[in-house]
C-alpha cells in the first residue's frame, strides 16, 4: 500500500481547510520536462478547447493523439476485429506478441472524458503494454457523449469484458486511464460475480465519482490539463443536461459493497483532481478486507501518460504501471 507523497499538502493547507493551489505554485510542483509537455499538449489541444463543438473539439483531440503517437514496438501484431453486441458490431483492437505465447488478458478502456477518443488515440500505449507484458491487449471503441448517453459507455465496456471471458481461458486484467479507469472499475464492481471475473484491475488517474467539494477537487481545481470545471463539463456531456445520476455503473466510490473486487492498483498525478479518488477508492477496498494499494506520483499531471518519452517522471511511473499489470497476471501482488 503506498502513501501519499509526503510533500504533496505542503503550503496548501491552512487551519486544516485544503486551498485551491493558484496556478504560479505549479511553476515549483512541476518540473521542466513536465512543463514541456504540458506546452506541447496545450499547442495542439489548446485549453479553450473545451468550449469549441463537440465534433471540432475531436478533431483537435485526435490531431493531437497522431503528434504524440510514439509508434509501437517491435513484435507487436495487431488487427482489428468488431465485438458482436447486440446486434450491433462494437469496434475493437486486439495485439498480440509475436512469439509470446500469451498468460494474459489485458482489456483496455481508453481515456477523453467519455466524449473524446477512440481505437487511435492511445494505440501506441496499448501496444507498448503489450510489448511491456508480453500479454494480449483487447481495446474497445465504446460509445462516445453526446450522441450516446450513459450507459452506452459502461454498457460497450461490459460487453468487451464479457467477450474476452468467452473468447479463451486466459486470465483478465482490467485496466483504464481517466474515462477508461471509471469504465474499467464499474466493470470490476457488475462483474465480480461473473463465472470467470477478472483477476485484478489497474486504474490510472481514474475518475471514479468521488467528493467534488473536497480533497484535490479543491486543491488542484485549477490543475494545467484537468481542471474541476473540466471534470465538471465532461460529466454533464457524458449525461445530458439534469441527467447525472450517481450509482455504481458511473460512480464506483458509491457502491455500498466493496467486497468481492480484484486485487486493485490505482495510479494517480499529483496535480490532478482527480487524484483524491485514487485514496477513496484504496480505503474502501481494504475496508472490505479486500488488497489494494495507490499510488500518487508527484510531480506529474493528468495525461501524463503521454509524456513517457519525454519526461523521466513520467517514463517511470509508466514501467512501474507496465510492471505491477505483469505481476497482476501472474497473481502476484507487487506491493
């Protein structure tokens, strides 16, 4: 189980009341390749963005995922092969590597606040976790807001789990970033009775429903790359205007049962605020006796898993990623 970083609260508490860090305070949370990055996303994606069209809002979005698309590693094979759903055909990336006989199943629910992203825009991660592991990846192009409100999501992600179940025997891990780690926690929670339920899940910066008026909401509303409004804004997307309901296919922090879920690793940026739920998550998992462990990695912001060839912090904190999904695999518990 793994603490907060220590230095994470540090001037940002007063009387015992969390603060909103202003913005020039990120100048000494933040290092400069962090900062680089940051520059770089907001060239291609630029923070007003949010408040552009949906379908312009995508396009940037994607134009910005080709630019930082880092290719995919050697051996690794992909093809793309639609999910049968109902009647309907749910578009899906499988990767495989070459010569790796498989132990297990990574299914991979992609970030973009449930309006944004697709098959494309995290390719190479998937196939970087597929080189990483050795194991298969199944990717899923779920229904995307405002076109398809929820539970069209968390609907498409079920089906990917439970086509994944049927297709062989190998063991499951489930595992998401942002939107993706909301996804792949409530299938944790409407599966965890499944003949065959995964075996663990990874969620990293996950949105999971937790106390917006409290914890890093606050703290790090006005966070570079995320901020609460923005949170906010894609939540009311994601629903329609007066839809937002909270249960746990959209909020995992309100399942009133916590029991029976996977050994569970959390990842979160510590200027991010989202990262609170990342504890929240933790604590309730191990109050229903159950193993789970989170981890904030200092320094970092959300997305940071686009900065892995750039920035050091983030490169490490991804092989830390990619080495606790292979331990995950194996059952192993590497905390």
């Amino acid at each position: 189980m793994m603490a907060r970083a220590a230095h994470a609260h540090e001037g940002s508490r007063a009387g015992g009341a969390v603060r909103t860090i202003r913005r020039e305070e990120y100048e000494a949370l933040i290092d400069g390749e962090m900062w680089d990055f940051i520059r770089r996303t907001d060239r291609w994606f630029p923070p007003e963005t949010i408040g552009l069209p949906i379908e312009r809002q995508r396009k940037i979005y994607d134009a910005m995922c080709r630019e930082f698309h880092a290719g995919r590693p050697a051996g690794v094979l992909t093809h793309d092969r639609p999910i049968e759903a109902g009647g309907r055909h749910l578009p899906a990336r499988h990767y495989h590597h070459a010569g790796h006989p498989p132990r297990a199943t990574i299914v991979y629910y992609h970030g973009g606040g449930f309006v944004l992203g697709g098959l494309d825009s995290h390719d190479d991660i998937c196939a970087e976790l597929c080189a990483g592991t050795g194991y298969d990846v199944l990717s899923v192009d779920y229904r995307l807001a405002p076109e398809h409100l929820h539970p069209a999501a968390f609907d498409d992600a079920c089906v990917a789990f439970d086509w994944a179940a049927a297709s062989n025997d190998l063991p499951i891990i489930l595992c998401g970033e942002s939107a993706g780690g909301n996804l792949a926690a409530a299938v944790a929670h409407a599966r965890r009775h499944h003949a065959r339920p995964a075996i663990g899940q990874l969620l990293i910066y996950p949105s999971l429903g937790g106390d917006m008026s409290a914890g890093s909401y606050v703290e790090h509303a006005e966070a570079p790359m995320l901020s609460t409004q923005d949170v906010l804004f894609y939540r009311d997307v994601r629903f329609g205007s007066g839809g937002y309901v909270e249960d746990p296919t959209v909020a995992p922090l309100s399942d009133a049962d916590f029991s029976g879920l996977p050994p569970t690793i959390i990842v979160t940026a510590q200027c991010d605020p989202l990262s609170s739920d990342g504890a929240a998550y933790r604590d309730r998992l191990l109050s229903a006796s159950g193993r789970a462990a989170w981890r904030e990695e200092p320094g970092l912001v959300h997305s940071f898993l686009r900065a892995r060839h750039s920035a050091q912090g983030a490169r490490q904190a991804f092989d830390r990623i990619v080495a606790a999904v292979a331990a995950l695999g194996k059952g192993e518990w590497p905390y």
